[in-house]
C-alpha cells in the first residue's frame, strides 16, 4: 500500500498486542511510526526490532491515562515531525467479573484506560489530523456494540468508544479528518490463531463460568490474526469507512439487539458464557 509511505503515524499500546503488530505493518508500508507504551525498556525492544527491519520508529514512553504525559507524546511528535497523519489507539485492557462484583474503582480505572485516554488522545492531535486530513482509529470491541456477561466493567468502558467515533463524525464532517471505529472479536495473543487461551483472567473469573475466562468472555468465534486485522484497518482508512466489525456477521447481532432487545439478549447468551 504505497498510500502509507511517508506518512507519519502515532500508535498507543504500540509496544504489545495489536498495536505492536500494526506498527509493524504500518513500518513494512514505509510509515513513520511512533510507538507509545508505559514501559519504557518493552518500548525500546520493540523501537529497535522494527529499526531493524528498516523502520523509522519514534518510541516514546508514555502513560497515556495521564495528561501531562499526552502533552509530553504530543509535543516530541510535533518536534519531530510536524504533525501526523494517522492517531491508531491500541492502548486498553479487559477484565473478567460482575457487574455487582466489580468495584467502583475498578470501573473508574477502566474508564480512564479504555475510554478517556482516547478522548485525551484524540484531543492533542485533532488540530494536526484536520491539517493533515488524516485519521483517528479507534480500536473498540465487540464489546462497543453488545454487552456480554462477566466482563467486569469492561463492555462498560468499550461502549462510548462507538458514541464517541459518532460524535466526532457529526462535528468534523468533511472538513476534519477520518474517524474510524474499529470492533474486532477476540484477537490472537502473538499472533497465534491456534493457540489455547491461558490463564490470564483465572483468579478473575473464579465462581463464574468456566468459559467466562476465555478470550472474549466465551464468545463463540475463531481469534482473529493481529496481522491480517492490522491490514483490513490499514486499508479501511484508505478507503475511509467509518466501521470495520470483524467478524461482519456480528452487524447481524447488532441489528438484532437495536430491533429487539430480549431477541439480542437471547442470541448474546447462545454466543457466549452468558
């Protein structure tokens, strides 16, 4: 895709995941890439993996729940390019629990992760993306259209992220830049579409279903390939859609729930673990 040469991109939660991925791909389409993440040392590795593989990679260290450190990324990127062209956010962080269980707390910390530090983001860039007529990637979730059971305050903290895509659409219209919202099902962990989940929310989900700490709270569907996910978003800016839902067929249950709540509410049970 020759259309990402040159162009200067920032991607949260760039040091793991999906976001450690798409900088890659973005790096193998000649794209400058800064790479955000809280841990400086993993930010580094992963600046000078793709430095070797020919990439020019800013890495910044960066929490991005704080302000002081998105005005921080925001004005080493400037300094050094000027402005940019595509705002990917990666950064976030799932859970498993009740509604009830889950403590006010943890729903606040969740909150600034998975929703405000895209709101803070989108904040500090927006001015150089309209001059750019470049692009904010969102990266929600199945979880930012439908609620399955047992994610904590997960789903809770993933649904504005459609309002907010919305919202932004509405008030820049043509004359900002591209808004897209991203709504994946449960992505394969190093790229292993194969692989058993592991025991990543075992103490979380204890006394709940079994299936209720698997990828996605259980639901029904094949992980999907970080790197083919990294190029279907790559290419939807391209074409500047405004969702990309992966898999498509969960629109049919997002209709569904909008139409007919009870009958949403069925088929999310009959998905996953409840």
């Amino acid at each position: 895709m020759a259309y990402w040469q040159g162009k200067r991109a920032v991607v949260t939660g760039g040091s793991a995941g999906l976001g450690r991925v798409l900088a890659g791909v973005l790096v193998e389409h000649g794209a400058r890439v800064a790479i955000v993440g809280r841990r400086p040392a993993l930010v580094e590795q992963v600046a000078q993996e793709l430095r070797a593989r020919g990439g020019n990679v800013l890495p910044v260290a960066a929490d991005v729940t704080s302000q002081s450190d998105v005005d921080r990324l925001t004005a080493k990127v400037h300094s050094a390019w000027g402005g940019i062209d595509l705002l990917c956010h990666c950064a976030g962080r799932s859970m498993r629990g009740t509604v009830l269980g889950t403590s006010i707390d943890e729903f606040r910390e969740l909150w600034e992760i998975n929703t405000l530090s895209a709101v803070r983001c989108t904040q500090a860039f927006a001015a150089a993306l309209t001059e750019s007529r470049g692009h904010i990637v969102l990266v929600g979730s199945l979880a930012s259209k439908v609620a399955a059971g047992y994610l904590g305050a997960y789903s809770a903290s993933k649904f504005p992220l459609a309002a907010l895509a919305q919202q932004l659409r509405m008030e820049l219209a043509d004359r900002g830049p591209h808004v897209l919202l991203v709504c994946p099902g449960p992505i394969a962990r190093d790229g292993d579409v194969h692989a058993e989940p592991g025991e990543r929310y075992a103490t979380q989900a204890d006394g709940m279903p079994t299936t209720a700490g698997r990828p996605g709270g259980g639901v029904k569907l094949k992980a999907i390939d970080p790197r083919w996910l990294s190029e279907q978003i790559l290419r939807a800016c391209q074409d500047r859609r405004r969702e990309l839902v992966v898999p498509r067929t969960a629109r049919l249950l997002f209709a569904i729930s909008q139409l007919s709540p009870r009958l949403g509410d069925w088929l999310l049970r009959r998905m996953t673990s409840g």
